[in-house]
C-alpha cells in the first residue's frame, strides 16, 4: 500500500483553510495571501498600503516569519493591528496556523487583512489559507525569467505586483519580458508596477483591493 | 506511536549524502552546495567564475531549477560541463537526486564541482547533498535583517557571498549591519563581498575556492 503523504496533507489543510475562510466571511473580511522571495518588499508595500488605505478600509496584518518579529514591528508602527506569527522552521504558514491565530486579532475591526507569508517562492504557494485572493511581488532585482522558473505562484496568483521600479534602470530587467513569461504561465494573471520608494503603482495597488472589496461586500467603504 | 517523519527522512538523506560524498572524494572533486533566494545572482557568479577559473581549475556544475534548463543554457556556453536537474516541484535539492545524476557526469574531468540549489532561502538549508562546503548568496537588494529572519542557512553555511554591491547606493542595504547580523548567526562565517557586474571580489571568492581545493588535496591546481 503506498500512502501519498502530501495529498493528505494537502486535503487536510484545504478543510482547515475553508473553515477559516468562513470566520473571515462573518466578520466582513477581504483577505490576501501575500508572497514572495526573500527581501522582494512585501513589508514595505504593506507600510505604503497602511498609508493609503488611512480613512478609506482598515488594514490589518498576520505577518508569518521563521525567525523574529521585525516586520511586525515596522507594521505596528502605522497603527495598525498586526500580529506576528513566528513557524521556526516551517518555510510557509499553512491553514492550521491560521486557525489559531483567529482568535488573538479583534477580526470586527479589520476590512482588509492580509497575511504576508514567509519568504519563498516555492512552498507558500502549495497551501491554501482561507484568502480570497493569493497576491504575489516580484522585485525586479529578482530577474524577469522568474514566472518561468518558479510557475506555481505565478499560476495560483490573481495579480502580480512588480516591485522596485526605482531600480529597473541599474539591472538588466526587462518589464516587457517579465508581463510576457509571466501571461506564458496565467494568461488572466493582472499586474500593477509598484515602487515603494516613489510612490509609482501604489494608488493602483489600492484600487485594486478597494475594488475587490466592493465585489465582495457591495460597498466602497465599511462605514 | 509517534513517528517523526521528517527526522526519518533527513537520516536517509544523510546516507546517500556519505556515499555521494565518497564518490567526489575518489574523484578528487571539491563540492560545493550553493543556496540562495530566487534572483540573487548564483548563476551570474557561476559565469564570472567559469571565467576566473579557467586555466587553474576545471570548474563543473550541477544546476537545479523546478522548471527551465535557462540557468545550464547559461553555463553551457562558458565551456563547461553541466547537468541540469529539474525538480518539478521540490524546493530544494536532495542527495538522492545528486546521486542519481552521478553517472550522467564525468567527475574525472571536474577539479571544482558546484551544485547550484534550487533558489530558496528556507528549505535548501536542511538537506545535505554529500558537499565539502555549503556556501550562500545573500544580495543586497533583498536587505540587511535576513541573517536574522532566515537564520538556518546563514548557520549552515561556511561562506556568505553578499552580491550585488553595485546596486548598493541605491538601496538602504548596510553592509556592516549585514555582517554584524550574520556574525550574530554565525560568528565564524566567512564573507566576501563581490558584485558580478564591476567584478569586485570575484578574484576573493576564486582565491577561496584554491585554498580550499588545496587544503583537501594538497596541491593548487590538478595538474
């Protein structure tokens, strides 16, 4: 008899994920995976996005890290709720950790959550959380052959944010070549270009998730 | 009963490694085991030190990716054996999958073997593949706090490359931060700054891979 450990797995944390999909329903809850490699500046969008969204959705933040709580502690900082889940070695949040941090964030108080994963291109891709939406960023130091190398997060991504646009002219990045490998994997895939640094694609980036907002609860604004 | 299938798993990983690592030694084959995130610049490193290298020692490569055989069309024009492996969709490489590319290289014809692993920051880390040395890439747009967030690898590895210091006047990276995070990892880490664009520290890292094939075989070039 040969067991497929990882399909197990997977089904189980896919039960978990829709009951946590549920809480976030009751309480009004648009919810984003948020991923990406290493340093590619999911944090800082998030400080950006803290900074926008100010008056319009509120924010809040379910940061997984291995180690530390520096992220969380950059997000707090805007006055946001945020709370710090640190795996130790797992390279991804699964729905399980989720599910226990439900009960630790006041979820009435927040429109917009998003759960910022660890950092990795590869595993976080593979489990779902309860999200509506799986958001990825790409830095363009990163280089423009990613979506090539590394397709599942691309595929399972509703819109790609191509980060560091500040950068773009010291590397050899092409924009053209990163949107054209990037369709080659999810032809659907939607792309904002953002840089944190100067502003570029932010108010994109917010209509974008003002957008889904109002696609999921029928109004602009909670209030 | 309890079975702690990840403990099970590293041990069987650790045997092939052994046997993989006997074989390099027969061969007189330095290994390396190169880590790093998606994007920051192993295979760049691996063209500018095919360069360096060449008349010295002969330099041979072991390439993993998920997709793509883009990184082993990049080396191959250097003049260079290299096999490339595609995972699928594991996130990192393991000895198993070294050991069963053995017989499709020609390791007599290979002084420094570099097996570059899949681009990951977290999983890589664990699984030993039979190597002489781990070495990793940290570049500096990805920031100067990963030591930190990503301990394991930084822990694992003998020598940290930090790449990309051409970029670094236009990033808010602090190289002494970066070190001082490291060394609080790792105090007896080895690093290296280099930059495959200016070429800074690439003799560094090419002189550091002499030293090592010496101390193993006692001599400076094969021949």
């Amino acid at each position: 008899m040969k067991i497929n450990v990882m399909t197990d797995v997977l089904e189980a944390n896919d039960r978990i994920a829709d009951a946590n999909s549920q809480v976030f329903d009751t309480n009004r809850n648009l919810v984003l995976n948020l991923m990406s490699s290493p340093g590619a500046g999911k944090t800082a969008l998030l400080e950006s996005t803290a900074r926008a969204l100010k008056g319009e959705l509120r924010l809040g933040v379910i940061v997984g890290d291995i180690e530390t709580t520096r992220d969380a502690d950059r997000l707090e900082k805007h006055g946001i709720p945020v709370l710090q889940l640190t795996t130790g070695s797992a390279c991804h949040l699964d729905a399980n950790m989720i599910a226990s941090a439900l009960s630790r964030m006041d979820l009435t108080s927040v429109d917009v959550l998003v759960i910022e994963n660890v950092g990795n291109l590869v595993c976080p891709a593979e489990f779902k959380l309860g999200e509506d939406f799986k958001v990825m960023v790409l830095s363009v130091t990163e280089g423009d052959e990613k979506p090539l190398k590394y397709p599942m997060m691309f595929r399972e991504s509703s819109l790609l944010l191509i980060n560091k646009t500040d950068l773009l002219s010291y590397t050899d990045f092409s924009m053209d070549d990163a949107k054209r490998n990037a369709r080659m994997i999810h032809p659907d895939l939607e792309i904002i270009d953002v840089s944190c640094v100067t502003g570029e694609g932010v108010s994109g980036w917010v209509e974008w998730l003002s957008g889904r907002y109002r696609e999921k609860f029928g109004a602009n604004t909670r209030a």
